[in-house]
C-alpha cells in the first residue's frame, strides 16, 4: 500500500488507474488511511516508498514520519535510485537499520528496466546482507508504460538463480503470465506472490489452486492502496474456497513471516 502525496498522485501514468477505480488525484490525508485499515480488518500495512527516474515521489522520510505517527499501524518499505547504485545501497543501509524499515521496493516499469539489468544488483546484495526481502512488481502494467520489465522469465529468473538467499515478493499477481510466475514459485523457495491490485475474487484461477495446496506458504494479501482498499479486495473472500490454515497464512502468516513482522 501507499501513503501517497499530491507529487505522487499528480503522476500522469496514473491516469489509467484513477479511470479503471474511480479514485480522485486528491491525496487522502493519513487518517482515511488508518480509517481504511480498520474498515478491512488489517492491523499492520506497510507502507512503500517510490523512487522514478526523475526523483523521489513518494521519500523514505515521508514514509517514515508516518511510521513513526502510528508505530502499531504501519511498517515502512524502501526505495532507491537506480542510477546511484553506491547511494542506493547506504540508503538502504540507513532505512533497514536506523529507520526500521522491513522490505526495500523497486517498480521495473517505473524505469523500463528488468529486475536482471545490472544496476539493481547491489540492492540484492545489500538486501541478503541485512536480511530484508526485495519487492517488485510482476505481470502487466496498469499505468500506460511497458509491461515487459514485469516479465518474470527470464528477468526474474536470472536474478533468483543469481542470488539464492535472495527473498523476493513478486507484487501484483503476474497476470498474464502466471503459469510464468507459478513455475519460479515451485522452483525458487524464496520467492512469493502477492496479490495486491486485485481484489480477491478477481484472481486466476491457477494461483487460487495454488494457494489451496501447496503454494498455501508463498502468496501474501496486499491491496495496493489507496486505488483499491482491503475491505474492498476481501469482499468476497470466502468464495476462494480456502481452508481455515490456508486462510490464516495468506491473510497475516506469510507476510509476518516473510517481513519478520511480530504478532
């Protein structure tokens, strides 16, 4: 999810997205954001930063005020700029371990640039080093940009046999390759899904038999807030047919275990 600014929603990519949703380019102030939680039943959100190539729309410092306001409500995820690879990584350094930060976020199609291409690999490095997963986002864009960087094969592929210790959460599905991201799911212990953007009810049909069985581990619930809410992608929730273990792991137990998150 974000805590987004009036920079952010300013975007012009997001015109596609603010089409599809109905939401206003106004920015929601902080507290119809925690209303938000509540309303979908989620204790913790985590809140992602966003770098581009033109600068910072959404900073690490934004997204740690916030943190700090509601520490019961919110844990932060980073971001970098890919061009200052050196940078990138003190940055990294100073968000996972000063600031509290749980994850660190690139956007490929925000960059046209593949999770495999050169630059991102000191992130990883940095990433393994201090015991963070690395998120990114995987399938078609909604925004009018390439869906390409969002391929998972090869790009994705490349990196996890390049960094095995490496933790990735592949972010939005995967559609539509998600036979794609199905297969990197069975291959690659540390790689997972998440489903934000998509509400529920709305999920391939493969992933959910994944999540039934034996992906019950390795897919994780997020909204992608403020352009969809929690309430609003869980409505529908009992119709995925999961059991109650299944349930409970994709809704809080794999995300508090991938993100070492407590309680």
């Amino acid at each position: 999810m974000q805590q987004p600014n009036d920079v952010f929603m300013q975007q012009p990519w997001l015109e596609t997205l603010l089409r599809w949703t109905g939401v206003r380019r106004q920015a929601p102030p902080v507290r119809d954001t925690v209303a938000a939680l509540d309303q979908g039943g989620v204790s913790c959100g985590l809140l992602s930063a966003w770098h581009g190539p033109a600068g910072p729309l959404i900073s690490n410092d934004e997204v740690a005020g916030v943190v700090a306001a509601h520490p019961d409500r919110f844990r932060g995820v980073a971001t970098v700029d890919l061009t200052d690879p050196v940078g990138a990584v003190r940055e990294i350094r100073r968000c996972v371990r000063e600031l509290g930060f749980v994850a660190v976020r690139v956007v490929p199609w925000l960059w046209n640039l593949p999770p495999n291409d050169r630059r991102y690999y000191p992130l990883y490095v940095a990433c393994v080093e201090l015991g963070v997963p690395f998120c990114t986002q995987i399938g078609h864009t909604g925004p009018l940009c390439p869906s390409e960087p969002g391929r998972p094969i090869p790009y994705l592929d490349e990196v996890l046999l390049d960094f095995p210790d490496l933790v990735v959460v592949g972010g939005h599905v995967g559609y539509p390759w998600i036979h794609e991201v199905l297969s990197l799911a069975t291959k690659y212990p540390n790689f997972y899904v998440d489903t934000s953007a998509y509400a529920v009810h709305r999920l391939p049909g493969e992933l959910v038999e994944f999540m039934r069985g034996r992906g019950r581990e390795r897919v994780l619930f997020g909204s992608n807030y403020p352009m969809i809410t929690a309430a609003d992608c869980l409505r529908r929730l009992d119709e995925l047919g999961l059991d109650d273990e299944a349930k409970s792991l994709f809704l809080a137990g794999n995300a508090r275990r991938v993100f070492g998150l407590s309680g």
